[in-house]
C-alpha cells in the first residue's frame, strides 16, 4: 500500500536541499515508528518518493511525497504520526491512501503552481510584461545547463500567468518528467523588461492531468 | 539581533545556507531575560565539521540544562559567508538567536586541532570581538577555550582569556556560577577569581622570560595563580550527563549519526599519541547504560546508524555483549553499528561476525610503522602475526577492503621501515589470494594512508625534533614508488607542509601570536581544508613577523629546557615521560597499564585508582 503526503516547506527548512529532505523523512519515519517498507538490497531505505524536486530557498505550500506502508494504516493515522515527527518547517497537511493503479507521483505530475510577490512598486510595469508575454507565441531566453548557453522558446510551458488582487502573481507551468519550467526563468525574464525588483517565490500546487484537465495531484491518484 | 531580512537576502548566494539557519530538531529555544547567562559555543570549523564533535554536543546540552544559562551555537562561515557578511556589513551570529557573538556573555571556543587557529581569529573578528584579550574592556564576552589543543594553550595565550584545561563537565558549571557571582566587579576580577578555580588557566596571569637563544627561561606565575594548572577529569564519567535528544542536522554532518562515548582515555601507552596521555585515566561507561542510550538517541534522532566511539573501543571490556545486544535490538529496524578505532589486536572474531551481519564494512587498522623494530620505539605493541592474522580471518569472511594507517619521521626511522610499509601491502595482498575464491570478497582492494608524524606536547616524544619538509617528501617519494609494484594499493599522503605548521603551532609558545594575525591578515582560513591550505602565505606571515619556524619544528629540546607548556599539568610526570622517551631509543616496550600500574603519575595526583 502506498501513502501520498502532502507538507509544507517553510522557514529555515526551506534551506533543505532535495537529497537532505530525503534524509530528514527517513529520520521523521524512524521516529515516528510508521511501519514504512525499506528497499531490499545492501543498505535497506526507507522507500520513500517525492513528486518533484524543489529549488533550495523556495518555500512550498504543497510538496508531495509517497511512502510504501508494510501493514494497513489509515491516512489520519499517518498524517498524525508523521506530522509530530518531522522537524521544524516541515509540516505535514494532508495524507491519502494511493489507489494501487495510480502511477507514482513523480510520473503523474504535469503542472506546478507558483506565487510570485513582488515590491508593489512594480506592479504596473509587470502587469503590462506579462501582457506582452501571453500575446507572444515565442518568449526566448537563455538558459545554462552544464555550462553550457543556450536559447530555449518556453512560452508552450507557460500555462498560465496572471496578478491576483494586484498583489502577487501567480504562474502555473509545466512540471512533466518529460520537460519542467524553473519559475525563476520567467521572473528573470520579467525583471529584463522591468528593471530589478526583489520577490520571494513560493510553490503552492502541483497537478496531474486526467481526462485533459488539471486537477490537485494527491487528488488525481487518491484511490 | 542581526537584520534577519537582509540575512534572508544573502542566504540564497552562498552554498549550503542550511550552515547559517539553525532551527534544526532538538536545537535548544528558551526564553531570554535580564538576568539569563548568554553563552555561545563556537567551533572553528564548518558546520558538518562541528555537528559532528561529540565534546560540543555533551557540553551544549549540559549549559543548557542549568538554570538561567542559555548556550548557542556558531560555526566558522565558509568562505563565501565570509565575504557575503563583509559585504552586508554583519557580524558572526549564533544559529539560535542570531545574536552577534560580541553580544554574548561568554564565548566559548572548542580548539581540536592546530590548525584550526586562523579560524578562531577569524570568528572573534567577524562576530566583532577585539581579538587580543588585552584589548577587551567590560562590555567585550569573556573568551574561554578547550578541548586538546588547549593543553598546549600558549600560541594562542593572547586572545583567550581563560583555558578549561581537561574535561569541562564540572568547571564549565563552577565557571558560569563564578561569572554570575562577580560580573559586577568587571572582567579582571572575574579572571582573577577564576584562576582559583582547578583546571583553569588564565594565561595574563603568567609571565614568560626568555634566555637569550630565544628558549624559556621560566615560567612566573602572578600571586593567586597556580604554578601548575593540573587537569579536570569528570568525577565519574559513567554517570556523567550526555546527551540523548541530540541536534540532528538538516544537512549531513561528516559524522551522521548517533555517537556514543562508552569510554574515555586509553591505557596503550602508544608514545607518539597525546591523547593516550593526556585522557588517562581509562573509565568505561555501563553496558546497560550505554545500550539505553542508544535506543533513546535512535528514538529521538532517528538516526540510521549508532557509532561506538573512543580512543580504542575494542578495549572496552564488555564489548562483545554491548555489541550482539545492540545488533539484536535494532534488527530489522534498518539501524546499523559502527565501531570505529578497533586496534588489530582486540578484534576477534567472535563480535566481528556480528558487526558484519548488520553492515558490510571494510576494516581499518593502525598499525603506524611497518616493521617491528619501529614499532617497537613507538610501543605499539603490535606484531606482523596479529596484524595477518587479523587480515586473514576479515577476508575469510568476505571483506575485500582494508585500510591501513601509518606514519612516517617517527624517531629512529629508517628507509628500512619505510621499506617495511610496502612489504606489509604486498603480504596482506598474498593473503587475500591465498582465501579461496568462493569466500572472499571480490576486488582487493588496500588503501595505505600514511601521515607525517608531529612531535605532541605531553608526549614521551615532546623533546623530538620533527623531520624536515624536504625528508618526509623523499619518504613519501620512496614508498609511492615500491608501493607501485603492488597492485591493488591506494597510496594516501599527508602533505608534509600542513605537517609544519602543527608541529610548530603544537609546541608553540605565546610569541607565535603575531604570526597567527599575520596569516589571518594574509587571508589564511581553514587551513586544515586542502583547498585552502596557503603555505606561501603562512611563510609570509613567519616573514613578517621575524619568527622561524624551525626553531619550533627542528629542535631537539633538552632535558632540562622549560616548555612552552610547563604550567599544564596532566597528571603525567615529565620524569616519566622522559623515561618512556629513554625506553623508546632502547626498543624496550611498556605494557598496557591495566596488567599493571606502569608509575606514570596519575596515581599520585590523585587522578587514578
């Protein structure tokens, strides 16, 4: 049986590093005495899965993470359990049991949504920016990977990008295996147009696709 | 308080932010008021570095569970912090509160190896601190150190205030109450006071005349100082506190996982080794105790593995219940048993079997000199049978790997012995290939780590003078290339040049200070870090401040010279030292003390029973 858990990522753990946070679950499951199944093999591990790595320093209202359950636990059960296990700026919100058909989690999403805010002054400056950037068909920036410059077209990853209560913006793109957007790609390329603004960013869904909607992801695979 | 937004805007610059954040489970938070204590324990090292320090952790949770004291934490800044906080214009702040270290009331620094000393001027500096004690006035922290550096204190005597000289269990307590009582008469009373206190050396308070070929003359303590500031020794180390709710690290610490101390000194006598000597006496902690302890810290940390930590575990005299009682518990619960510093000659197969059940480990020996003779004047009471023996019965049961640690300059040393380090690889290779396929591990594999030898105060080879740069690389040379006939063989080295500067540093006295800011002005940090290891600078820095370094690391010392450290008492008579020095270059070895009291003067000073 596996469990999806979603948790908050905030404060100092946001500072975590992905094969840290790895670490800090194993921890929480020991401690919490959750008969969580290990990996066979040399040096058994926990087996534990995270749907989608996050950048270090970004806060996240909903990280999801699957664990495979040796015996029958019920998700209340669990979310308590783990909740009072894991450490500060951790914080447990949600546990689903994962229907047994369902991919893992890694392999269902498609989308992240990520909050944006920004110094007020901006706002106007942004608003028009993002206005050039939904009416273009190609938005082209520069982006190294090992190294390497290279121009990439990334407004098919854009899915959606708009200002709430001209306060924040919000941004949905894609987070498939098959090719994710670094939200501070578009930031940076807004801050080109606009002049240099400070923000903070954080990730606050992740979904899967089914039946060609979007839908919340633990959702999309509960059982 | 530091400006906790502006720290937020330069964390996401620098590597690992998680270093700076604190906030880790099991971290201490209490209330401040007017009247509590504010202490910071500072390590001069990284962060994964000082997590991994079994003595902070002990003493950390100790300050913390007095009443009215609140203990924090602070770490070196890497480098780029460093310059990340030059740059916001911020001092060095604790983890907990973020305090700057210049706002606390006493800051306490753990000093485990030389060449960590830029480190700790750079921490003073940076946390906004005036770096000679002479400079600080009443509103300044009291700057205390410890730990094993501190049993030679001198190179660093003008930026400490006091020294805690051996174990801080019970003077760090009697310290802070003696703080608490006298604040108000300032910071000279305090230190005054404070010199009364056993096992705390407050180095202005000792004078140090010098004959005119630059050796000691003596050593003139003020009134109310002692002559000798003997060591402290906790007065019972089985019960003494330890910590069972550690901090666990967000990021992985150099050690991560649960350590236990279940003993403290070693009784070998090896003559190189200071620890062997300034830990004594040997005390074991209860079995029944300890295993307490580990499901506890399993419990509270969640830790993946327990490590059984001392100068010399297999000593332990009821190690073989400790171990099979430890492995039987955590079965199946995917915690796995280290035990580290295992002597060749204590590990037997009974409980080696079992260590192996829980996780495959290579082995690791520390047979320090290749040939008898050599071991012999060093006493490590090792043989070539014990050592193939040993090595034998591991491949037997599957291990391909074995390291192997050595040093090289010890007195008396020959090619001959270097020789011997090469012929021990390729015999222990033979080994290997003589276990049948089916049994052994596949791959051998061999790593031979060799270190350069660094004469220690307290030592029977403190009087040693150390080889030359030049000679240890010929060493090094030599057994790289007879080394290269075996096949199989990783070769380590230590570089020769960081060996200098802690034989210079280790025997040190209070005139190298002004070379200690010259590095540090030179920008020389954490020296002990390959990558940062300057030694153009460092020579620069002896250069500017008209020091030699040899006059420190060449020179034989004699027997009636005053030592830097002379005013260090470890309960070890120099006279005794001198004799097991004399033993040495009479290849006569010293038992283990435990098949009999050896007379090395603990007993007298009331140390040993």
């Amino acid at each position: 049986m596996r469990i999806g858990l979603e948790f908050e990522k905030k404060d100092a753990a946001k500072y975590i590093s992905h094969l840290d946070l790895q670490r800090a679950f194993s921890r929480a499951i020991r401690r919490s005495g959750l008969p969580v199944a290990f990996s066979a093999g040399f040096n058994p591990h926990y087996r534990v899965s995270f749907a989608s790595a996050l950048a270090l320093g970004m806060e996240s209202t909903c990280e999801c993470v699957e664990m495979a359950v040796e015996n029958d636990v019920s998700p209340d059960a669990f979310l308590s359990a783990i909740g009072k296990a894991l450490p500060p700026g951790l914080y447990a919100k949600r546990a689903v049991r994962l229907a047994d058909n369902a991919p893992k989690l890694m392999a269902a999403v498609r989308e992240a949504e990520y909050k944006v805010i920004f110094e007020k002054a901006y706002l106007h400056e942004i608003k028009s920016v993002i206005c050039d950037i939904i009416a273009s068909r190609e938005v082209v920036v520069k982006k190294t990977s090992k190294g390497d410059v290279k121009e990439i077209d990334i407004r098919s990853m854009i899915i959606m990008l708009d200002i709430i209560n001209d306060e924040c913006l919000r941004m949905r793109l894609a987070a498939a295996p098959s090719g994710s957007l670094k939200p501070g790609l578009i930031v940076e390329e807004i801050i080109k147009r606009t002049g240099n603004f400070a923000y903070q960013t954080i990730r606050t869904g992740l979904y899967a696709h089914a039946g060609g909607n979007a839908i919340d992801l633990l959702t999309a695979c509960h059982e | 308080m530091i400006d906790i937004k502006k720290l937020d805007s330069i964390l996401p610059n620098v590597q690992k932010p998680a270093r700076y954040t604190g906030g880790e489970l099991g971290e201490i938070k209490k209330d401040i008021d007017e009247n509590t204590l504010r202490f910071v324990f500072c390590f001069p090292d990284v962060y994964e570095v000082g997590m991994s320090h079994m003595g902070t952790s002990i003493l950390y949770h100790l300050a913390n569970s007095l009443d009215g004291v609140y203990a924090e934490r602070c770490f070196s800044p890497w480098p780029d912090m460093e310059s990340a906080l030059k740059e916001a214009d911020m001092p060095l702040f604790s983890l907990e509160t973020k305090t700057p270290l210049s706002g606390f009331h006493i800051v306490g620094i753990n000093l485990s190896y030389e060449m960590c000393y830029t480190n700790v001027l750079a921490m003073l500096d940076l946390g906004r601190i005036p770096l000679y004690s002479k400079d600080r006035d009443d509103t300044a922290p009291v700057v205390i150190a410890g730990g094993g550096c501190a049993y030679n204190p001198e190179p660093l005597a003008d930026f400490i205030d006091l020294f805690v000289i051996g174990e801080g269990e019970e003077v760090l307590p009697e310290l802070i109450a003696l703080y608490k009582k006298s604040k108000a008469a300032g910071r000279q009373a305090f230190l005054r006071k404070a010199a009364g206190i056993p096992g705390v050396y407050v180095p202005a308070l000792y004078d140090i005349v010098y004959k005119s070929d630059g050796a000691i003359k003596e050593i003139v303590a003020a009134e109310g100082a002692p002559k000798t500031v003997q060591k402290r020794i906790a007065a019972d180390f089985d019960k003494s506190f330890f910590p069972v709710s550690p901090i666990v690290p967000y990021l992985a610490a150099v050690h991560d996982r649960v350590t236990l101390e279940v003993m403290r000194g070693c009784t070998r006598g090896c003559r190189f080794c200071q620890a062997g000597f300034v830990y004594r006496p040997v005390r074991e902690r209860d079995a029944e105790r300890l295993i307490w302890q580990a499901k506890e810290s399993i419990k509270n940390t969640g830790h993946e593995e327990v490590s059984l930590a001392s100068l010399s575990t297999g000593d332990y005299s009821d190690i073989a219940r400790l171990v099979c009682t430890l492995s039987d518990d955590f079965k199946g619960s995917g915690v796995s048993l280290a035990v580290p510093s295992l002597r060749i000659d204590s590990y037997e197969g009974e409980y080696a079997g079992r260590l192996k059940q829980v996780r495959n480990t290579g082995l690791t020996f520390a047979p320090e000199a290749g040939t008898q003779r050599l071991r012999d004047i060093i006493n490590k009471n090792l043989s070539d049978d014990d050592i193939y023996a040993a090595v034998k019965d591991a491949f037997e049961s599957g291990t391909n790997g074995v390291k192997l640690y050595f040093m090289m300059g010890l007195p008396g040393e020959t090619m001959d012995d270097i020789a011997g380090i090469a012929e021990m690889a390729a015999c222990i290779r033979r080994i290997y290939y003589e276990v049948p396929k089916v049994r052994r591990g596949g791959g051998f594999r061999l790593t031979v780590s060799v270190s350069c030898f660094v004469p220690k105060p307290h030592t029977p080879f403190q009087w040693e003078a150390q080889d030359s740069i030049a000679t240890l690389m010929e060493k090094q040379n030599f057994l790289k290339n007879v080394l290269r006939a075996v096949k199989g063989v990783k070769f380590n080295w230590h570089d020769a040049k960081v060996s200098r500067l802690e034989a210079v540093f280790a025997r040190g006295d209070r005139r190298l200070s002004c070379v200690l800011v010259a590095a540090y002005r030179l920008g020389c940090r954490f020296d002990s870090w390959k990558e940062y290891f300057d030694y153009e600078k460092w020579l620069g820095a002896f250069a500017g401040a008209d020091m030699l370094p040899a006059f420190y690391a060449d020179r034989v010392r004699g027997k009636n010279e005053a030592l830097p450290w002379d005013m260090i008492g470890t309960g070890v008579t120099k006279d005794y030292l001198w004799k097991e020095r004399t033993a040495a270059y009479e290849k006569k070895t010293t038992p283990d003390c435990r098949q009999g009291c050896t007379n090395c003067g603990l007993k007298k000073a009331g140390l040993c029973q």
